[in-house]
C-alpha cells in the first residue's frame, strides 16, 4: 500500500504537444481507462498515457480548457 496517493506516468510526447499549456503545476487531466505498467522487479507502478485516455485537460489559468475532439 502507497500512503502517499502518488503515482509515476509517462505521457506521450503526442499529448504534450497537443496541449502544452495544461502541462504546468496546478494543470489537471481527465483521464479514463489508463493502462498501468507494473515493472514486478521493483514492484513499482506506472500510468502509460496517451491521446486515447486523455479525456479533458486543464490549464492551471482556468482559461484554458482543452475538449478533445
């Protein structure tokens, strides 16, 4: 058990491109249905994000909210 909630998470190169802005401190994403990838020798967990997860993403500046369309 993880107490401290967090997790590691590559995210594609593709979704970083695509929405620049929500990729700051303070940004959050919407995401569904996101594979985890357990490495087994570390037991460490990772969530692979690409554009296929990512539902909706938020600028820290509430001005900007990307849909994904």
């Amino acid at each position: 058990m993880d107490p401290t909630g967090a997790i590691r998470c590559t995210v594609s190169k593709d979704v970083v491109a695509l929405y620049p802005k929500a990729f700051r401190k303070g940004a959050a994403l919407l995401l569904k249905e996101v594979p985890v990838l357990t490495v087994a020798e570390y037991t460490e967990h990772y969530l692979c994000v690409t554009q296929h997860e990512l539902i909706q993403a938020f600028a820290p500046d509430a001005c900007h909210m990307y849909h994904r369309t």
